[in-house]
C-alpha cells in the first residue's frame, strides 16, 4: 500500500505534532500572516539569478565544509522554500519545517521536482526531528517573528549534532547606523503597526504602494549613486539596489505586513547563540544584518 504521506518524487509530508498547542512557541496571527504572504509570492516570478544572488549573500559565511557526506539538515521557518531549491543539491536529506500549512503546500509545490525533502508542519519546538540528529540547520528571517526568540534559537540548536553548524538571520536593531537612520526606522514603525492588523488585502495593496514608492525609488537612487562613487552605504534601502520589484514587494509586505516582529543588536544575537550552545560564532559584515554563523559545541 502506498504511504499517503509520500511524495511521488520521493519527498515526504509530516504532519504537525503540536504547531496549535497553546504552549507552543508561535504566534497565530503571524503564521497566518505568512500563509498568506507565501501564498501570494509564491516566488515563481523571482528572477533565477537575482534568486542565487539574494542566496549567496545571505550563504557565504556558511562552512560548507564541515558538513559530511550525505548531511542531514533543516531549514527552520522554510516558507515558499526558495532557499531550500538551493540547498538541496548540496545535501542527502533536507527538512523543511514550518508552521504555516499554506506555507508547506507552497514549498511543496515548489520543490515538487526535488527529491530528499521532508516537509513537516510544525512550530520550532517539539516536532518530530530527533533532537541530536542534523548536521547543519539554518533560519533566515523566522526567529525575530516567534515570541520567545532566544528560545527558539535554542530549540534549533538542540537539533543539531555536536560540531554541526548553524546560519541564522535575525533583522538587526541599526546599531551599526547612525542616529538619524534609527529615526526613520521609528517612523516606519507606525505604518507597520497599523498596516499589520489590517486584513490581507488591505495589507497587499499599501505594501504594494511602498515598495512602488518607497523601495524601488530610494534603491534606484542607491544603485545610480554607488555608480556615479558615492558612498551610499546608509542610504535607506541601499541593500535593494541591484534587487528587482518582485522581491522589493515581497519584503515590504514581510516588513509592514507581519504582527510580531523583533529586532536585535549584534551582541545581543552573539549572546542568545552562546546562550543555546553555540561556539565559534562568526558575523557577516556585509547586508543583510546580522547574518550569524556558529556551531554546536561538544558535550
């Protein structure tokens, strides 16, 4: 008899174990945030070499190679899987976890063509990967949307095999901006809170707006400016100067769209990583920040 819960390509689902219980790590209304969200940029249209660059920035601090033969990994809060596509060929077995059903159905479909993946719906603490068991994890852009945050990092770490390495990205605090950057931040602040209560439609048409008034003008400006021998390094949004307009929406109804965000310094990240029992912890020093990579210290 067939397994139901098998894919055709030789990727498997795995149901949530406890992604609605009340004690879990999540917060609802952000996870149907970014069912949503998936379920829109769905990142078909995302351009394959823009795709491998975004990739590439965020992958370069990344010890490839540490990992063994045939590693086993997870990507924590995988989403549409478009950092999975990239992955996998790297790989023997790839988990993608996340706790947005409408998120895996878009993963799924995806890396329909892909095989070595499990799709599994469940929050970061209690699925069903063993604890001890991965060779390498990594979370881009998840952990700062779960309550308990420096929780979470120690949930994905408890995964790991001991010397395994693990990538995180958590958006950072600007503290390596100055103040008058911050500012603006804080005004952004307000149209977040009240855009990311509205409903989702709603929520795609002013994201729309700021990323067609907002983002791809001030990123044109950075990409004419770096040109021309500017410093534009602090120039808000510079990090999208070579970015298209698809992943400028998709970002803008991540940033103003999602309920629960968190934001973090730089030490403050290094210390929930030694906290959960990472060592040789590494900073990117280039966008995004921060982008952190450290390994699991033996027993």
């Amino acid at each position: 008899m067939t397994d139901p819960n098998s894919l055709t390509n030789g990727a498997t689902f795995m149901p949530a174990k406890d992604a609605a219980s009340p004690r879990a790590n999540l917060d609802t209304a952000t996870i149907a945030s970014f069912g949503d969200e998936w379920s829109r940029y769905d990142q078909s249209s995302l351009d394959d070499v823009e795709q491998r660059r975004i990739f590439e920035r965020y992958f370069k601090i990344f010890p490839w190679e540490r990992l063994p033969p045939g590693a086993e990994g997870f990507d924590m809060g995988c989403g549409s899987g478009r950092w999975a596509r990239l992955v996998q060929p790297n790989v023997g077995k790839l988990n993608c976890i996340d706790a947005s059903n409408e998120a895996l159905a878009v993963a799924r479909r995806n890396l329909a063509d892909r095989g070595n993946i499990a799709f599994i719906h469940s929050s970061v603490d209690g699925g069903p990967v063993p604890e001890g068991s991965q060779d390498f994890g990594y979370s881009l852009g998840v952990l700062h949307h779960i309550p308990d945050t420096a929780g979470a990092m120690a949930s994905c770490v408890g995964l790991l095999k001991p010397g395994a390495p693990f990538l995180v990205y958590l958006y950072y605090r600007f503290d390596n901006r100055p103040a008058w950057f911050r500012l603006v931040w804080k005004a952004s602040e307000l149209a977040r809170a009240t855009i990311s209560g509205m409903p989702n439609g709603m929520k795609h048409i002013l994201t729309d707006i700021i990323a067609l008034t907002i983002y791809w003008p001030l990123a044109r400006l950075a990409w004419c400016g770096e040109r021309l021998g500017f410093d534009v390094r602090n120039l808000p949004l510079y990090g999208y100067r070579d970015y298209g307009l698809y992943t400028m929406r998709t970002d803008a109804r991540d940033r103003f769209g999602t309920p629960l965000e968190q934001r973090f310094t730089r030490e403050e990240i290094r210390a929930m990583m030694a906290a959960a029992g990472l060592v040789d912890i590494v900073f990117s020093d280039d966008e995004p920040y921060w982008c952190a990579v450290g390994v699991k210290a033996a027993r």
